[in-house]
C-alpha cells in the first residue's frame, strides 16, 4: 500500500519546487489532471471545490498575464491541492480495513433475505470489489456505507415480498374491452393471462380480437416464458424466450372512390430472449386491481 501511495499520489508542490519561484508551463494542465483523479478517486467535492476555485483564477490570470495574481492564485492552488492530497493518503490507509469489516456486516445481515433482494446486495458488493481491485477505495467504501443505510428497507421489502408471495402463484387473467359508442362496428377484445408458478416460473398469454378501431381490425397473440420474483410489492418478471403466435391484422384503404379492407399478416416467430428487453415488473396492488385469479396453484 506505502509503495502505491509514492507512486500515485506525487504531490504537485514537489513539482513547483522544481522550477524553484516561478511556474511550470504544465503546471495548471497537471494540476487539472489531478483533480479530476481525486474526483474519480471519491474525495469529496467540498475538499476540492477550493482548488477548483484558485485553478480556474491562475489560468485567467496566466492568460491575462497578471503574473502577481498568477503567483498567489498557484500558491493557494497548491495549498488546497495539497490537502486534498493528505485526505486521501490519511483516508485510504484505513479504508481497506473499513471495507472488510463493512463486507462481513452486510453479508451477516444478508442471511435474513432472499429472492431480489440478495441479488441487488450481491450486485452492490460487486460494484465495490470492482472499486477495490482498481485501489478507488473511497467509491468501494462509500458504495459499501450505502448498501448499510439500505439495509433497513431492504428488511421492510423482504417481509412485504414473503408475505404476499404466498398469495401470488395462479392463473390471473385480465380482460380489456374496446367497443364504439358511435361506430358499433368497433368491437375487440384483449385479454392477458398470466400463470405464475409456486416453482417460480412463469407463463404470459397476451391476444387481441377484433376491430379496434374505424380503419384497423386486430388479431394476434404472444406468449412469453419465464421466471418471476418479488421485491417488496412489485413482481418482477424475467423473460426468457418470446413467441409471436400470430399477427393479423387488417385495414382500410381507399381505392377510388370505394374503401376497402386489406390483410396484413405479419410472420411468427419464436426467440430466445437474452437481453432483458421483454422484462416486465407489475405491483401487487395493480394485479389486484386489473387482473381477477382464476385459478390457485
């Protein structure tokens, strides 16, 4: 760790002693450099909004060539740089214990939970160890205090998630009709159904029949596989795989003077889904609401 520290963090007041009273042309462009580095590093904005301050009156000034104010605005550049410095050499030589200690704290209290709720501290701990494994400590540690102060509600979603899981498994099937009051033509429905299984698999048919709309008749099908879970009150819905059943639909075009309905059949398909983009998530209280259950599993 000591031989780190001499590496990374050369102060730059070494490196205006070099050229002794005046500045070093790089001096300004280093010293930017090493800000953004603390920045990325984790100290603190207020630890460095000072420096930032005097950076930003020495460039004006070098440009301006006001040389005395270029002098004292680099003296108070290297005096705030240099704390912010020391703040990170002091910080980080006891963060690495700071992070242990918080790592088993929060693996202890992750045995109370399951489901979504282990994978999102899982994933958490593993952005930290990331930090870690590249010495930006203050992110590992800071990420680590935050998964801390979320433990509390991580506990409310995990009893909400296991008191409402028992209700969940079944068949729920929600039903939306579309029906015109001037057009009586227009007359479809859509229903859904999803089948969510005690093995934590699930199954989603979704269909439409019917003329939807003056210019457009509808009637297709999808149907969706596999997993759900629960975090607090909303479930989650991960799917896997993604079929188009059918795809027809018809519309209206104008042909002379007469207008005339034309099929479009769209192709089915049946994919693997890998990316996450069919997810779906639903709360508790809108399955409720929308949905009525048809059958307990």
């Amino acid at each position: 760790m000591r031989n780190w520290l001499k590496i990374n963090l050369i102060s730059l007041t070494a490196i205006i002693a070099i050229t002794g009273c005046g500045v070093d042309p790089k001096f300004l462009d280093q010293a930017q450099s090493k800000l953004d580095q603390l920045k990325t590093q984790g100290v603190p904005d207020s630890l460095l909004s000072s420096a930032k301050v005097y950076l930003y009156q020495a460039a004006d000034a070098k440009k301006l060539g006001k040389t005395d104010l270029l002098k004292t605005s680099v003296d108070s550049l290297k005096k705030y740089l240099s704390a912010a410095e020391k703040f990170y050499s002091e910080k980080i030589s006891t963060l690495l214990p700071s992070i242990e200690s918080a790592k088993n704290q929060i693996n202890s209290a992750k045995m109370d939970f399951s489901g979504l709720q282990v994978k999102q501290i899982d994933s958490m701990l593993a952005i930290a160890d990331s930090f870690v494994n590249i010495k930006w400590y203050l992110q590992g540690y800071n990420i680590c205090q935050e998964i801390i102060e979320r433990l509390p509600q991580y506990k409310i979603d995990e009893e909400k998630s296991r008191s409402l899981k028992k209700t969940i498994p079944g068949d729920w099937l929600c039903v939306n009709e579309t029906k015109g009051t001037e057009n009586k033509a227009i007359n479809a429905t859509e229903k859904k159904i999803f089948s969510l299984g005690r093995d934590g698999k699930v199954k989603l048919i979704e269909s439409k029949k019917g003329q939807s709309g003056p210019y457009l008749k509808e009637d297709w099908e999808f149907n969706s596989w596999g997993t759900w879970d629960m975090k607090g009150d909303t479930i989650h819905l991960f799917i896997s795989r993604f079929a188009a059943v059918r795809q027809n639909f018809e519309k209206i075009y104008v042909e002379g003077k007469k207008k005339v309905w034309k099929k479009e059949t769209q192709p089915t398909y049946d994919s693997l889904i890998t990316d996450g983009s069919q997810d779906r998530y639903i709360t508790y209280s809108d399955l409720k609401e929308d949905f009525k259950q048809i059958k307990k599993f």
